[in-house]
C-alpha cells in the first residue's frame, strides 16, 4: 500500500505513531514487560513498511518510500527513547539496531543529517556489544550503511 494522504496505511502509520507516544511507570514490572514488547511490536511494523517500500523496483517504486519519510523523525525519536533505556531487551536493541539501517539503506544521504547523532550512535554501539549474535549482526550491519551514508 502506498502511504501518503490518500492512503489506507496513514492511520497504521498513525496509530503506531500514537502507541509509540505511550509512557508508563517503571516500578510497574507488567506494564514494563508489555512496553517493550508494545515498542519491539512498532519497530517490526515500521521495519515491515520500510522494506516494503523500498524493495519495489525503481518503476514501481513511484516515490513510495519517499511518501513515508515525513514518518521518518517520528520514529527516531521512538528509536531515541529506546536507546536512553539502559533497560531494554536485546530483542528490542536489535529491532531498533534494524530499522535505523534500513533507514538509512532506503533513504541513503536524504536522512543524513536525521541519523547522525550521539543517540544512534550510542545504540549501534550498545547492539554491537550485546551477547545475542542476531543483535550484534543486526547492529553490525547497520553501523555499515551508517558508514556509507558517512561518505556522502
């Protein structure tokens, strides 16, 4: 589906949009289990899309992804707040680790200037050492399209 102003995905973007503003209170054990399982669930539908969109040929493509990317700050602050999470777990670490590289493999330099800051770099850090090998690889390979945005 295409995701623009006429689109039947804007209220899903919408609606992650909304849960992903959701707070809790970190004494409560059972709401902070649901939290991340609640944020872990946004980031794989955010990944969903993103790939979507972007693995359309160039033709088909049509400006797709590029319709998605005003939904692009609103997910690296989601993104932000897992990473100031000490807490979080490496399920969450790595589906965060995932979706800023494929951010950036689908937008390239355009998201640049959204991407490079202490917040991401400090999560890609914090992915690469963590002792599941599925978010290590995934922090891995995002470091390495940060790399070649980096170049640009």
């Amino acid at each position: 589906a295409v995701v623009s102003t006429q689109s039947t995905g804007e209220p899903v973007v919408h609606i992650l949009q909304q849960a992903s503003l959701v707070t809790f209170d970190k004494n409560d054990y059972e709401m902070i289990d649901y939290m991340y399982e609640l944020r872990q669930g946004i980031l794989e539908a955010y990944t969903g899309i993103v790939q979507g969109l972007g693995s359309r040929p160039e033709e088909q493509n049509a400006g797709q992804l590029e319709a998605f990317k005003p939904f692009v700050p609103q997910i690296l602050r989601l993104i932000a707040t897992i990473s100031e999470d000490r807490e979080r777990p490496d399920g969450l670490l790595g589906c965060a680790c995932g979706l800023i590289g494929d951010l950036v493999k689908g937008y390239g330099g355009s998201v640049k200037q959204m991407v490079m800051n202490d917040s991401i770099a400090n999560l890609l850090t914090a992915g690469r050492r963590s002792r599941s090998n599925n978010t290590k690889s995934m922090a891995q390979w995002a470091s390495k399209e940060m790399k070649k945005i980096n170049a640009l």
